[in-house]
C-alpha cells in the first residue's frame, strides 16, 4: 500500500509542479537557515571534553577583604599564587592544576623564521593527565620538575611542524625569551574547543604552542596573560608570585564522585575559614566547584549573537511551516475531485490522510535534500566570515541526520491540517459539482 | 469595490486566510526586530573614538631577550627619534594599550581617598608628550601635561604620588556634573590633579556599561616599548601602509634582536574593522535572514492566490461577462490581498512588540522605535501587493467566455 501511495504522490507532485516547487523552496529555505545556525551552535556549546566533563572542577574562593562584601556575591574566578600553591599542594583531589596563559619570545633553531610570538601555558604537572592530554613524543614533566623549577618545555604538534618540519624533537634545546629549555615532548592532536580551562583568553580557536611548569615560568621572570584582578591594595609590584591581592591563576581539580565533589567543597570552605581565621581572608567563606560544563555556563561562553540567530532561524522555519501548510491546503483542497472518487470507490479516510501525509513526507524530503545544499553554503559562507569561530563550522552527521528528521517532521506537521481537512469533505457533493 | 463582499468572499476559506495573516504576521514581527538588532549593531560599530583615525597606525615590538630596564629606556628614545624622522610621518608616540586592541588597563577611581568610597572602574592610557598630538586629540579645557610633569611608571604607582591627569569629558561629567573639572583632584594613583579635560577618548574594548565607553583618563608616563605599543601619524592616510612597512624596516635594522612582525602592525582603521568582525557578521547574518523571510512570505501569497483564482475561474468569468472590467477583477483581488495583509500587520505589530520585550529581557536592548512600525507596515504591504500581481493579472485575463463553459 505504501508503494502505491508513493506512487500516487509522486503523479501528484508532478502535475503541479509550480505549487510543488515552491512548497519545496519553502522547507528547503527553513531548513537551510536553521541548520546553519544550529550548526554554528551546537559547535560552540559542544563538550570540549567528553567523557570527563563532569568529573573535572573548576574551584573559586573568595580571598578578597570585607570591601564591597555583599551575602550571596560570587566569589573570584581565579585564584592568587599563594591561595593556588596551598590547595595544590593539599593535594585534596584525584588530579590538581594550578595555570596561567602566558605569550613567549620564541627564537627559532631554523634562522630562515624570524623570531616570534606563541601563545604558551604555565601549569602544574597535574594538566596533562588531568585533561588526558595525548603525546606525539616523549613524556609530561613531572611533579619534581615542578619544585626543581626545570627548563623545560612540551610542544604542540602545531608549532613542532612549524620550528622541526614535525620530526621528534624531543631532546632538542629551544631559545624562549633568551632562556634555554630542554623540550621533552610534544603534543599529539588536542585541540579543546571551547578552550574551557582558561576564558580569559579568546574563547575559541585559540590553542597554545608551548607548555612549561608554573614555577619555572615565574623563575625566568616570564610575564602572564590573561585576566588579573586586584583587590585593596593589590596593583603594584611586578613579581607576581608574592602578592597575594591579585588573582590569576586557573585552579581545576578532577573528582570522580559526587561523595568527592562534596568533601572537597567541604575541604575548601575549611580552608577559607582557616584563611579567615589567619587574618588573610575577611570574608565568610564563599567558594564555588563548578564542573566543566557549569564553568562554561556561567561564563556564557556561546557568544549570545549565535543563540539570537538560532533564534531567528526558527522564526523563520515557523514562517516557512505556516506557509507551506497554506500551500498544501491549497494543493489538497484542488483535489478535492479525484479524493472524492477515491472514497466513493471504498478508500477509507483514514487511507486517504495516509495518501496525503505521505505526499507531505516526500515534500519534505525534497525540502530536506534543498535545506542541506543550502545549509552546506550557509556554513561555508559561516566558515569565510572573519568572526572568531568561523572556521569550526562543519556539518557532523548528527547534525545531518537532525536536518532530515527536522525537515521530514515539520512537513508531515504542515501537512496534518490540510490532509485532516480534505478528507473530511462529503464526496457526493463534490462529485456532483464537477 | 466593497469590503463586505470581499469578506465575505474571504469567510469561505477561513483557514488560508488565517495562515496567511499569521504568515505575514510572523515576518512582519521578525523583520522589525532583526533589522532593529542590525541598527543598534551599527550604531555600536560607528561610534566615534575622538581619535583621529584615518592617519594613525601602530607598531607593537617585543623584546626576544631580557635586558636592563635602561637599555630598554634608552632604546625607546632612540625609536621613537628614528620613527619621527621617516618620511611622512607627522609625530610618534609611545601608548600602553592601543584602541580596540587586546589589551585593558583600568583602575578603580574616586572621589575621595576614603577607603569605603564609591569607587568606579576606568581605562589608562599611559603615553608620553607627544601621545596627545599624535592621536589627534582635541582639548575641551584646561591644558596639556607640561614635559617636567612626565614620570617612570614606578614613580606612577610609587606610595604617595601626585601625578596630574588629564580626563574625558563625559568622565568630568559624571564626576562633576554640571561644573568645570579642572583644578579637582581624584584619587586613581595616590592623589590626582586634573589638569584638562579632553572631548572625546574611548575606552580600547568594550567594558562595563554603555555610557562608560567614554570614560577614560590620560597620565603623564614615559614608557618603555616593552610596556607599550608605538603609535605613528602620517601626513596623508594613503600613506598608512607605505608607512608602516618602513617603520618596521627601521624598527628591524637598528637596536637589538627585537620581535617585529609585520603581524604586529596594523592600521588603527583595520584594527576596528577587526575588533567588529563578529558584529558585522552578525549584521549580515540577520540581513540575509530577513530577506529570506520576505521572500518566503511572498512565495506563499503568490502560491495562495495562484490557487485562489484557479478556483474561482468561473466566478470570475460570470463577473467579466456581466460587465466587470479587467481592471474590476485586478483590483477586486488587490484589495483582497490589501485586506489579509492589513490583518496580517496589524497582529505582526502586537508580535513585534512582545517579540522586543522579550528580547530585551535576555540581550542589552532598548525599546523598538515607533518608527519602525509604519516603515514595516509600508514594506510588507508593498511585498505582498507586488507578490499577489502576478496572480491578479491573470485572474483579470480570464475570459468572459468561460462563464458559458461547464468545467
């Protein structure tokens, strides 16, 4: 029955081929623009680690003094040297990091590059097994490296295809702001997207070349980049590691189990009065422990421009729905003649709301076919627009598979009212007014 | 032509009319905001900085090596004497954070040396002698720094400073509304002494509120190029590039081992274009949106009315052979059209309302201005008499003669 039905749709589709033409233009153009712009989304607000996502903890305290304290206030984002140093080495978690985003002078081997910038990270130990960070070559520092403040450095692959030609350097000696560090690995494919572990920096798209332990980052005098904030009377001194009234280190933690999550807040508020109590914090304790995808929440780190054109698209999918239920009515209803034969000759209406759902359904399959060709060139006109995520922009097959469900689903939602209409017509009449 | 019998024509398909008003209703309330959000991003993206733009570039050097802070000193000096005598080049300066670049210095500021004082956030700018003629500033009262008062950033920020500062206006205003600013102290590093107030300066990135975009302050500081970024400006704004290319040429030959890329150097004009990249792609994003509906909204009219006038055929050729001029029929089914359209932006107006109160819970927004509302109006009655043309004519094209036919 089917087939025949199929067949039937397919005659119908074609005899009126304007009316069908633009029904299909209708749900392509609908689709096209929404599955652009979820596209776009479901990218941004992707998980930048799955998997471990809920197990990672991004920690805030409230070391400020009692200036400006109001109750329920968040606490700082990030954590000063001495705060970050004392929880990291309490130890009090599975995994612990303690970082910074830092930018450094690197003077290339090869004296055919001009020396130059790299986006670099300075971090404990802790990062690369914490974020199952995977290697190309060689081995992560370890925590002794931290205390001995070695000079020492793991690449991305990135810039160890710029500076090597990507062949093993590991061994190799590299000239970093007129230091020389021994590089002892290099880093496979990673790429976080969004890059969760610190905002401060672009959000997106931004990917460090250089990783170096903390403290050795501060031994070479190397300055940080990224978001400080001072309180009282913070701003002055240049050596970051002795003031403890400015907060710019990122402090992430993994607990496997909620139990975890819970006796480490429990070890934080404990800390803080602790602190309180040495005179260092003012505050009542305040903290926070927000798992990676709460710590991107809260930052709304998806640009509120995607989520308004996400919006928007829908909008005009809704006009394009109302428009093609206008449509198929129309087509239905010029039908009316042949439907009313169909049933004096025994189809029952049920049959025929089948017949016609199923000329719906091949609608928006055509539809669905248009919306992709036109969504594959909205996102490559997404991928040529200078914004910051631009290049991210591709379809997977989820998202493929969402836009023929999405097409299908909304034409077969257009078609339900038309089709419930036309066969509810008497057939006598319409057959005596032919 | 009577509006009751074209009503009543209408009642018989209640359901397309209805659709169609929510058709149009739904574009009209979408399309007034998008372009509403187009608006306000333009105007963020065109607002003046008080700089002269058009003639400005800037150099940003870095140090590969550490080395003494006054070799570094010493360094500056002889730039900015290299960068001053190139060709076309009207002065140069030293600056610690450039107009929409990466960078934003603010401290807290107040009125007071209280510590509970209000206290709110403003930009830096730290530049030289030379910053306010290189950057084109225009002088709204008081005087310029005078060249004893210039300081090391240490002696800035050192215990009980009292460095002069020179403010915006729109800070002088909300600082002292309503009375002259020059000669009142505030209290930024230590004890500062307003000594001028420029018209316009702008913070370098967006932050904080909207009115703050204005607030900034300017301190007499000698900086080193490691701490900051130098500023040209040229003769004739044609000359930015040539500039620029010779400046990282002289930048490169002399001194020592610097980092000087031509990634670094930039036009100020080209440094906003890309700090408003994501806006203006969003602008074009809801302009290519908001044709699309228009045309999908046109698309269903044609394809309704297409259906319309196959239908009523005979009717038409009843009313043609009893005396009903082509013209009759063409604005019989105009004025239908008018009708739907006319329900369509009437619901379309109460949509945009709400869809804008809506809006401007979840995004920084003002209120739809009145004016977009006849301008939508006048735009979608036009679409929809231009898409329901095609149709009408042929409707007025059926002949009389079909009234004699049976189908």
């Amino acid at each position: 029955m089917f087939g025949y039905y199929l067949d039937l749709a397919l005659r119908s589709l074609r005899r009126n081929k304007v009316l069908t033409g633009l029904m299909v233009l209708a749900i392509a153009l609908g689709i096209g623009a929404s599955m652009t712009t979820l596209t776009v989304l479901h990218v941004l607000s992707g998980n930048p680690i799955p998997g471990k996502s809920a197990q990672l903890y991004h920690v805030q305290i409230d070391p400020r003094d009692s200036f400006g304290y109001r109750p329920g206030m968040e606490p700082m984002d990030q954590v000063s040297w001495i705060d970050g140093m004392n929880l990291l080495h309490a130890q009090g978690a599975q995994q612990q990091a303690l970082m910074t985003g830092g930018r450094v002078a690197i003077q290339p081997p090869r004296t055919t590059l001009d020396p130059f910038f790299e986006a670099a990270r300075y971090t404990s130990a802790g990062f690369f097994p914490m974020f199952d960070v995977p290697f190309q070559y060689g081995r992560a520092w370890t925590a002794k490296d931290d205390q001995d403040r070695a000079r020492l450095v793991v690449l991305s692959h990135v810039l160890n295809d710029k500076l090597f030609g990507g062949k093993n350097s590991v061994g190799k000696m590299l000239r970093l702001g007129g230091h020389d560090f021994l590089i002892i690995g290099v880093l496979g494919d990673w790429r976080p997207n969004p890059h969760f572990y610190d905002l401060n920096v672009q959000s997106y798209n931004e990917d460090e070349g250089v990783y170096m332990p903390l403290t050795t980052s501060q031994d070479a005098g190397f300055d940080h980049d990224g978001g400080t904030d001072c309180w009282g009377n913070g701003a002055d001194g240049k050596d970051m590691t002795r003031n403890d009234h400015c907060a710019w280190l990122q402090f992430w933690v993994q607990l496997d189990t909620p139990a975890k999550a819970t006796a480490y807040k429990q070890f934080l508020i404990r800390y803080s009065e602790e602190q309180k109590s040495l005179g260092r914090f003012q505050r009542p304790p305040n903290v926070r422990l927000r798992n990676v995808m709460q710590w991107l929440d809260y930052n709304q780190v998806v640009p509120s421009n995607v989520r308004l054109q996400t919006w928007l698209a829908f909008g005009l999918l809704l006009v394009c729905l109302v428009n093609t239920v206008g449509l198929m009515l129309a087509k239905f209803m010029r039908r009316q003649g042949e439907l009313s034969v169909r049933r004096a000759m025994g189809a029952s209406r049920r049959m025929l709301f089948t017949q016609l759902l199923v000329e719906s359904g091949m609608v928006g399959l055509a539809g669905g076919i248009g919306g992709l060709l036109l969504a594959l060139m909205g996102l490559w006109v997404v991928r040529h627009r200078p914004a910051e995520y631009a290049s991210l922009a591709h379809l997977d097959p989820a998202m493929l598979l969402i836009t023929f469900v999405l097409a299908i689903g909304a034409s077969l939602l257009a078609g339900l009212l038309p089709a419930w209409r036309a066969c509810h017509i008497a057939p006598a009449s319409a057959l005596k007014s032919q | 032509m009577h509006f009751r019998h074209i009503l009543s024509a209408l009642g018989r398909h209640r359901i397309a009319v209805c659709l169609l008003v929510l058709e149009i209703a739904f574009s009209c309330a979408v399309v007034c905001n998008a372009l509403f959000l187009i608006g306000t991003r333009l105007e963020r993206m065109q607002r003046p900085t008080g700089v002269d733009e058009r003639h400005i570039g800037q150099v940003h050097v870095r140090s590969v090596s550490a080395t003494s802070p006054e070799a570094i000193m010493a360094q500056t000096r002889t730039d900015l004497a290299a960068l001053r005598a190139l060709p076309n080049v009207v002065n140069a300066s030293i600056v610690n954070q450039t107009l929409f670049g990466h960078s934003f210095s603010a401290s807290g500021v107040s009125l007071s040396d209280a510590p509970q004082a209000p206290t709110i956030h403003v930009t830096q700018y730290f530049g030289n002698a030379q910053l306010p003629d290189t950057l084109g500033l225009k002088l709204a009262g008081g005087r310029w720094f005078k060249l004893d008062e210039f300081v090391s950033d240490e002696q800035l920020e050192g215990e009980g400073a009292t460095v002069p500062v020179i403010i915006t206006r729109a800070l002088a205003e909300h600082f002292f509304p309503g009375r002259s600013a020059v000669g009142k102290v505030i209290y930024a590093f230590g004890t500062n002494r307003i000594v001028g107030v420029v018209d316009r300066l702008v913070q370098p990135r967006d932050y904080g509120t909207a009115e703050s975009y204005e607030y900034a302050m300017l301190f007499p500081v000698d900086l080193p190029y490691a701490q900051g970024t130098y500023l040209l400006r040229v003769k004739e704004s044609e000359q930015r590039g040539e500039v620029i290319r010779s400046a990282l040429h002289a930048l490169k030959t002399d001194g020592p081992l610097r980092l000087v890329s031509p990634k670094d150097a930039t036009t100020l004009e080209a440094a906003r274009a890309k700090y408003y990249r994501n806006d203006r792609a969003m602008a074009w994003m809801l302009v290519g949106v908001c044709l699309l509906l228009l045309i999908v909204t046109a698309v269903g009219i044609v394809g309704l009315t297409s259906f319309w006038v196959a239908q009523r055929r005979r009717q038409i050729g009843i009313r043609r052979a009893i005396g009903a001029t082509r013209g009759d029929i063409l604005r019989y089914f105009q004025t239908e059209n008018f009708l739907i359209a006319t329900f369509g932006i009437a619901l379309g107006m109460a949509l945009a309302y709400g869809l804008n109160l809506l809006l401007m819970l979840h995004y920084e927004l003002g209120h739809l201005p009145a004016w977009y509302f006849p301008v939508g109006a006048v735009t979608l009655w036009a679409i929809s008499q231009i898409a329901v043309l095609g149709p009408a004519l042929r409707a007025s094209n059926v002949p009389p003669v079909v009234a004699t036919r049976s189908v």
